[in-house]
C-alpha cells in the first residue's frame, strides 16, 4: 500500500473491525465489504495513499478473510459475483 507497508497489521486490523458488524448481512456482497473497508480506511490514510491503492488492498484483504470462510464451511463459498 504505497509507503505505508509498515501499517499493514494496522490496516488489517481497521479492515476488519470495521467490517465485522456487517459481516452476516453482507457477506455474499463482497463489494459491499470492500466499500466499507475503503470508507474507513480514507478517514486514516487518504493524506498517505491513493483510493485507488487503499481499494486493492482491502480486495485483497476481504478476498483472503471469504477464502478462510468457504473452507471452515467446508469448502461452500458465501461469495457471489
């Protein structure tokens, strides 16, 4: 994430905790996730990153976090796209 790569635990940690109130409701939105995630992580870092940059790493993130979900469900996805 730009020059910011040291915040990573930080960001992963502001990702999810911002996400997890919606996590049941939206998450066969992905998108949904990635926009909430995004919103939060402006208010910290929009002076240090680009949108642009702070959307892919939350796409990533999410993405991750869903993947760990369809396996503890043993193997069903909750994503759809």
């Amino acid at each position: 994430m730009c020059d910011i790569e040291k915040e990573r635990g930080k960001i992963d940690a502001i990702i999810d905790m911002n996400i997890s109130p919606f996590w049941f409701e939206d998450a066969r939105n992905q998108n949904a996730l990635v926009d909430i995630a995004v919103r939060c992580l402006c208010e910290n870092y929009i002076d240090l990153c680009s949108e642009e940059c702070m959307r892919s790493r939350c796409e990533a993130h999410i993405a991750r976090i869903m993947k760990r979900s369809a396996v503890s469900f043993g193997g069903f996805a909750l994503t759809t796209r």
